[in-house]
C-alpha cells in the first residue's frame, strides 16, 4: 500500500509552456523526492506593459510518494501488516 502526496508550483519561461513545465519539475525534483506525476493544471502568460508577452507560465499539480519521518507513529495498517 502507497500514500502520494501532492503538491502545486508554477514554473516560468521566456520561450513557452513546455519549457516552464520544465522549469518547475526540475526545481521540484532537487527537495522531493520519488515524483511520480506532474499534471498541468493551467497555463498563462505575463504580458509587458508595451503588450509584449514577458514570461510563460504552467501550473502543475507534483504527486510524489509519501514518506513516514523516522520515528513518527506507526499507523493501524502498518501494525496489522506488521503481525500478519
């Protein structure tokens, strides 16, 4: 049985969607670990002030698998699997 975690970050780039995608998985990926998903949740773009567009960006939803800390309680499915 696994848990997954998820969560949002919303990466940028000055040459489009695709590359901001990157951008945030990469930057992600250095503090979680195990990222199983990335979902694009919603793209958009800054615009400048001469109409100029100035930055792409994508918003992606990261699940990654959920990891207990050292120590913590063990939940009810752990000990029932641990004494079967």
């Amino acid at each position: 049985m696994s848990v997954y975690r998820v969560t949002e970050v919303i990466g940028t780039s000055p040459t489009g969607w695709e590359d901001a995608a990157k951008v945030a998985i990469a930057a992600a990926s250095r503090t979680l670990r195990d990222l199983r998903v990335a979902e694009v949740v919603e793209q958009d773009v800054t615009i400048s002030e001469s109409g100029e567009i100035e930055s792409f960006r994508t918003k992606l939803r990261l699940s990654f698998k959920y990891e207990v800390p050292l120590g913590a309680p063990e939940w009810e499915g752990e000990k029932a699997k641990a004494h079967a």
